[in-house]
C-alpha cells in the first residue's frame, strides 16, 4: 500500500510532470456538481455522463495505486463528490448493480485507505488535510452503514474530528495556516458535517458548534459585502471542494451564508444565487440558536491570530501583526490591505502556484509581494525547503487607540532574525475618520548597518504614495488573484535608513 502524503512534496512537483494539484483536481470530482446543478435547474438527466466518468476513473486508477492515491485528504473529497452523485442519481437507470458494486469496492478502499494512514496528518502535518479526512472517518457510518468497520471507524473520526477542530481554529475564530481560502475550506468541511449530523440526530461537541461560529465571523467581518471577496492574503491554492452555486470563486458569501444560516438559523444575504449553496447543503441545528453575526464598524482585534481591522464606511482596512507557534506561510508580517467599496486599492500579490520558478515561488511567499517592510533583499524570515521559513517573525505587541480624528494601530514585531536575533519592526498606522488618507510610520531597530526599504502593491491608480523626503522607486510586479494566473503590475518602493513615515490618499476626483 502506498504511504499517503499531505500537502505537496517535492517529488509531487517536477519539471517533467507539471504540478501534480492538476492531476488531484479533477480527480475531486467538484465538477459533477456543476453538472448536478445543471440537471437540477434545467430538468436534465446526465446520470449516464457522470458514472461513465466515475467508470473511467475507477478503470484507470487501480486501488491504492497511482497519483490520485498519494494523498487521503484527496480521497476523502473524491468520495465525499461521489456521495453527492449517487444520492441525487439514486433512482437513474444509469445506476446499475454492476456500477454501485464497482463504487462500493472504491469506497471501502478509501475509508481502509484514509483510517489507516490518518496518523501522517493527524500528528505529522496538522492542518485543513487532517480536517477532511477525520471528517470522512466521523460521517462513514451515516453515510456507509452497510460497512461494518465504519462503527469503529466513524467513532474515532469523530474524536479525532474534535480535536482537529478546537486545536486548529484559534478561540478568537481565526486559523492556524494563516490563509482565507484554507479557513473557508474548513467552513466547507463544517458546514457539511454538521448538516448530516444534525439531519441524522446527532451532534458534535460544544467546541465544533463555537469554533464554526466564531469562524464565520472572523471572516465575515474581513468579507466586503459588495462582491464577497476578502483580502488575497496567505496560501491560496484555489480550492473550492463543492462549488454548489454560480458565483465566482473569490466570493465567500455563499459558504459563509451556510454555516451561518445552519448555526443561526437566519441567512446573511436575500441573494438567490447565495443562498442555493445553502439549499444543497442545509440542516440547521436542533439545539439553541447563535445570534446572528452582525458586520461591525470601527476597529476591530483578533488577537490570538494576530489581526486587526477597520471599518469606516466603504473604506476596509486589513493589518496583519501575528504570533506563528503554527508553521507560517508566507514572509509577510505588518502587511496592509486597504479596500473600498469592494475593490482591493492596496493589495497583497497573492500565490501563483505551487510549483513555478524558484524566483517566483520567494516573490509571491515572502516579503517583496506584500505591503510592509525589507531589510536589503531579505524577507522577514530566512527560506528554507519549499513550505518551510526558519526565524519565524512573532508579535511583540499589537493594538488600537481612538482618538478624535483618528484610528491609531501600534505593532511591533521581532523580525528579521537572520540578520540580529534583537531586530525589532515598529510598524504605526494612522486611519482618518473623516477623510480616506492612511498616515504609516517604520521603525527597525538593530540593523543599523543595512539599508532597508518600505514596499507598496497599489492595485488603483487613485492611490497616491508619497514619502515627503524622497521619490519611490518603482519597479515591475507580479499579481495572482486566482491560483495559476499571473498578471504583471507596477508597485514601488521607498528606502529608508532607521524610519520612514509614508501617506497614502485615494483621490476621488
């Protein structure tokens, strides 16, 4: 049996092979969705298309070989897609006895497969992997009661499902890989559970029902109501396991409007087209109700995740100042977004791909493609193997003050370690609350002798950048809003020495 892996290794990505996240991604099977969707809405019947695809895949990958049996987070998707098919397809003549028999081998395959690796992601790499495939393990008795090892099976899934979920998602409602899409992976996952839960007369733990909460809100508080899009920040690999409506993939409001409408009972939006995710995967909880989350203006701090925010009006700031006792993914600590009415003014590049030039991959995972602070040509932390920072920057302090005129953020973070083990950022930013300028002062202690230079991703050309004592620099840049496109933008720069204080306006006229 081949052992299974989580996340990508470096035999996962060669030259000769391409990136193998395309191989895995069809493989999910996400797309028989859209297709369920579309008999759903136009009173078609493509069962006959989608089992020969589940045939062909079945044919051509033999069990517990190949590729698309490397990675148990992988197979738990694939089945979880299959599931959706065979409910929806239950009566299609298109279902023969010879087809379900070929599918019940598969499926047993996968769930023997899944239990018996579980440890690789459970203690190895803990994170959304480990969060899919103990939620496969703790739905298999609902969903396969016909296998007899599924009692046990679904007993220690949802053991292990708990713990995934209260050590992952922080008490504040943030996540430990410090990425939206990840977390909304999990809201996925969430959302999922508990609706079979619920719809079978069962229940989690408090700790899942909280944890999904307060996750909802962390993002929702971050999510621009105008699109659904929220800041491009962490690893972004372009999952969307079930894409269950039409809207497009940077918009959130669908799955955060599931998991608020099961917990709460109440939707977050009137839109149709949000809301049918919801009608895919409904069951609102038996138990008391959460109150409805409410989008909240004014300053706003999450601690535990290190994230702080600032509503006023349509005018959205993002501040990233975090502590890593989890892996980071990016060099990017003391980075700025700023949005209005939607649109992402002051922007974070995003991550390209997972298997591209070396260049690349240090551009879009550390310091140079995010709104904060270089010292030479070293990002925040020293670059290790491909996933892997040493000197990890950590928050020595972070907080909001109000004033009359202003919102005012202090961070410090211990950074640049590589260099001296005592280099402090201090990173202040002054809000206006009466008119759209952003005052930011850089303090770096400890690096006298290095020159280092505050950088500046504007994504409207309504946005001025100006430094009093100097003219930026401006040099070619790379964006990536969804995972493998790569537009080129211009950005800039300002060298500094020990401070630098910049202002940053949107002009409107």
């Amino acid at each position: 049996m081949m052992q299974n892996s989580i996340g990508l290794r470096s035999a996962d990505l060669t030259a000769e092979a391409g990136d193998i996240k395309y191989v895995w991604e069809k493989s999910r099977f996400s797309y028989i969705l859209t297709i369920i969707r579309y008999d759903y809405h136009f009173e078609h019947d493509l069962s006959e298309f989608v089992f020969e695809e589940i045939d062909s895949w079945i044919q051509a990958n033999p069990i517990n070989q190949g590729p698309n049996w490397r990675c148990s987070q992988e197979i738990s998707l694939r089945i979880f897609n299959w599931c959706y098919a065979l409910y929806y397809y239950q009566n299609a003549h298109a279902l023969t006895e010879e087809r379900w028999q070929k599918i019940q081998q598969v499926i047993y395959a996968s769930l023997h497969h899944v239990y018996h690796h579980i440890d690789f992601s459970r203690i190895a790499v803990r994170n959304n992997h480990a969060i899919t495939e103990t939620l496969f393990l703790a739905l298999s008795n609902i969903l396969f009661p016909f296998i007899p090892e599924t009692k046990r099976w679904s007993k220690d899934g949802v053991k292990w499902l708990e713990k995934e979920i209260d050590y992952q998602i922080y008490d504040d409602g943030t996540f430990l890989q410090f990425s939206m899409n990840y977390h909304r992976v999990v809201v996925q996952l969430l959302s999922l559970g508990i609706s079979i839960f619920e719809k079978n007369k069962r229940q989690f733990s408090d700790v899942v029902y909280q944890k999904a909460y307060k996750s909802v809100n962390f993002l929702y508080q971050c999510m621009q109501d105008q699109n659904g899009w929220l800041p491009n920040y962490g690893s972004n690999d372009g999952a969307l396991f079930f894409p269950l409506t039409d809207a497009d993939y940077r918009d959130y409001r669908p799955q955060l409007n599931t998991l608020h409408q099961i917990l709460t009972g109440k939707s977050l939006s009137m839109n149709d087209e949000i809301r049918e995710d919801y009608h895919w995967v409904g069951g609102e909880i038996k138990k008391e109700h959460f109150q409805p989350i409410v989008k909240k203006q004014g300053i706003q701090s999450f601690d535990i995740g290190g994230y702080y925010l600032c509503r006023v009006g349509d005018l959205f700031t993002f501040i990233r100042c975090g502590n890593h006792k989890d892996r980071p993914a990016q060099a990017d600590n003391l980075h700025i977004d700023i949005w209005y009415k939607g649109e992402n003014v002051l922007r974070d590049s995003g991550t390209y791909q997972y298997n591209t030039s070396p260049e690349k991959l240090n551009y879009f995972m550390g310091t140079t493609s995010h709104n904060t602070v270089m010292v030479g040509e070293h990002s925040q932390m020293q670059k290790g193997g491909r996933f892997i920072w040493y000197f990890w920057s950590q928050k020595r302090e972070a907080s909001w003050k109000e004033t009359e005129d202003a919102f005012v953020f202090t961070g410090t973070i211990s950074a640049f370690r590589q260099l001296n083990h005592q280099a402090l950022h201090k990173r202040i930013l002054k809000i206006n609350k009466h008119k759209p300028v952003w005052m930011v002062r850089d303090i770096i202690n400890g690096l006298d002798s290095h020159r280092k230079k505050q950088i500046w991703h504007p994504n409207n050309l309504k946005l001025k950048i100006s430094c009093n004592d100097q003219q930026p620099t401006f040099f070619d840049s790379l964006n990536s809003d969804y995972y493998g496109l790569l537009e080129l933008k211009q950005s800039l720069s300002f060298e500094f020495d020990k401070s630098i204080e910049t202002k940053i306006e949107l002009i409107f006229r």
